[in-house]
C-alpha cells in the first residue's frame, strides 16, 4: 500500500489518525496534511467515495466512526460546513446545498456509506475515534488494524506526545485525550437522564452501532 486518505465527518478524529499515522508509519509514503489524499474527507456522496476507492487500489482508505449521541454534541460544538439550528438539533440542516431532515438522517447516509464501502473492498476499514484515546491499548489497536496491509507503527512513536496535545488548531478542539475522555463520560451520565437518547435510538439505524462496534 502506498498511501492512506480519511474518510470521516467533521468532528471524528480526522486529524488525529493523520497525525499519528503521518509521524508513525514508516512505509506510508502519501497522506495529505489533513488526511484529504484524493479526496475531501467529508465528502459524504456515495458514489464520489466509492469512485476514489476504485480508482486508487494501492491506498488504504479509513473510516472514522463515532457514536451518534457524542458526535452530534460536537458538531453542536462546532458545525464548520454543516448549517443547523443549535436550538433544535433535530431540524433540519444542510451542507453544501443539500438538506437533511436532520443531523441523524445526515448521520445514518454517511455511515451506511461507509459501511457499503467496507463491506465490499478490502481496502477499506474503520477506526473508533474512542478506541484511539485510549492511552494504554492505541498502539495494539492500530496495528492490528494496519497489519492485514503489512504496515506497522514504528517502535519510538510518538503517539502518547500527539495525545497530550490538541489535534488540530481550529474548530474549539480539546486540549488532549484526557480532556476529551471527561467530556465523554461527562456525555455519557447526562445521557441516562436525557429523552434525546431515546429519540436518537428511534432514528439512528440499528445496523450502524451493530456494525461499527463488531470492528
């Protein structure tokens, strides 16, 4: 494999995984500053993802995933191209003039994406934003996903330094891994007494977390 492109929507770790597989892998030649080697990383039109992946069999292609519940409080957060109303996150919103019923409808297109591409290219693989802050596990889990490719991380990595600082400087990014672990478990308590919980199960589609969490 020669080169690596991020698929992922805004606020999943994009950043992250360039900048440890940019400084930590030793055979990856090409991946772009922010991860968009052929293709914008957010692109989110299925047929413009499966095109690049067909187009370039040589690159690894990965798929950041996040649980609906915490990336909706990101972009809640910080929305960058998606235009909603952060007084009703369930109405509608839209990106680069196409609307959505709401982020979840957005939320369900992407990931269902990714998952067609997964299933049907072996090129083609997913990473859990969560399982990367993982402090003590990160570097087992990335190589396991890297070894079907012949690629592993370097044994002087850098990645506990990467984790302790902000990803990307834009976007009101956390300070580090510890930082954003709170605010998921912070997340998590607030979702036991939240009826948005429910709502979201109700429309998020089952096969996604299935999916994803069996990876």
């Amino acid at each position: 494999m020669q080169a690596v492109q991020i698929y992922g929507p805004f606020c999943t770790g994009t950043n992250l995984i360039v900048k440890i597989l940019k400084e930590n892998v030793k055979n990856v030649k090409l991946i772009a500053l922010q991860g968009s080697t052929y293709l914008w990383k957010h692109t989110i039109d299925i047929e413009s993802l499966k095109d690049t992946v067909i187009k370039n069999p040589k690159c690894i292609f990965i798929c950041m995933y996040k649980p609906p519940y915490h990336w909706i409080e990101s972009i809640k957060k910080s929305s960058y191209d998606i235009h909603l109303n952060k007084k009703n996150l369930m109405g509608s919103c839209s990106m680069k003039g196409i609307e959505y019923k709401n982020l979840i409808e957005m939320y369900n297109i992407y990931y269902l994406n990714y998952k067609n591409l997964i299933e049907n290219y072996k090129n083609v693989i997913c990473m859990n934003y969560y399982e990367l802050l993982d402090i003590d596990n990160i570097r087992k889990y990335i190589n396991n996903k890297l070894k079907p490719f012949d690629l592993n991380l370097k044994k002087d990595d850098n990645i506990k330094e990467i984790l302790n600082k902000p990803s990307k400087n834009h976007g009101n990014s956390v300070k580090n891994f510890s930082q954003a672990l709170n605010k998921k478990k912070i997340l998590d308590e607030k979702l036991k007494e939240s009826d948005i919980k429910h709502l979201l199960d109700k429309e998020v589609d089952k096969s996604i977390h299935e999916f994803f969490n069996s990876r």
